[in-house]
C-alpha cells in the first residue's frame, strides 16, 4: 500500500529524511571533534534549512517535517522499551544477587 500526500508517494521524502539525517549526524560528529559547540552548529543548521526551504515548492518542507516528527514518535517509543528491558533485567539481576546472598 502506498500512500500519497497531495499527489505525492512518500518513498522520495523518506529517502531525503534518512539522508538528511545521515549527512547531519556526519557533520555534527565532524564540529563536536573540532570543538564546536552544538548551539552553534544548530543556528548554522536552522539557517541552512531556511535557506533550502526558500528553493523547493511550498508544502515540501511540510512533508519533511510530518515525517521527522513520525520518525521521533517511533524512536522515542524505541527509547521507551529499551529502557523498560534494562529497568527489567536491573530488576531480574537484583533478585539473583540477593538469592545468591542467601
């Protein structure tokens, strides 16, 4: 099943995120191992994206976004799981130490 946003398929809009994404996390290792501070490195971003924004149709940068935000959401529930798998074996690990402690 595809789905379409104002005529469009998200296959090309995804591929964007995912190398936006990757080019950014290349970039923001590359200014943290030069000493760059991270507030610094996203005004030059937000500006970029103002920038970029200015030469595409109106609406694309919409679509960009819905998907970020998509992306986030799923992630942050990935954060949430793991975090409840640790607190679990954190718990499981505690009972086995005190029943070794009897």
């Amino acid at each position: 099943m595809r789905c379409i946003i104002v005529g469009m398929a998200l296959e090309g809009p995804k591929a964007a995120i995912d190398d936006i994404l990757n080019r950014t996390r290349l970039r923001l290792c590359e200014y943290r191992d030069a000493g760059g501070h991270d507030d610094d490195f996203l005004q030059a971003l937000v500006h970029e994206f103002v920038t970029e924004a200015r030469l595409h149709e109106a609406g694309a940068g919409a679509v960009h976004m819905a998907l970020s935000v998509y992306r986030m959401v799923l992630q942050q529930e990935q954060i949430w799981e793991l975090t409840d798998a640790v607190e679990m074996r954190d718990s499981a690990l505690k009972t086995l130490w005190q029943i070794d402690d009897l």
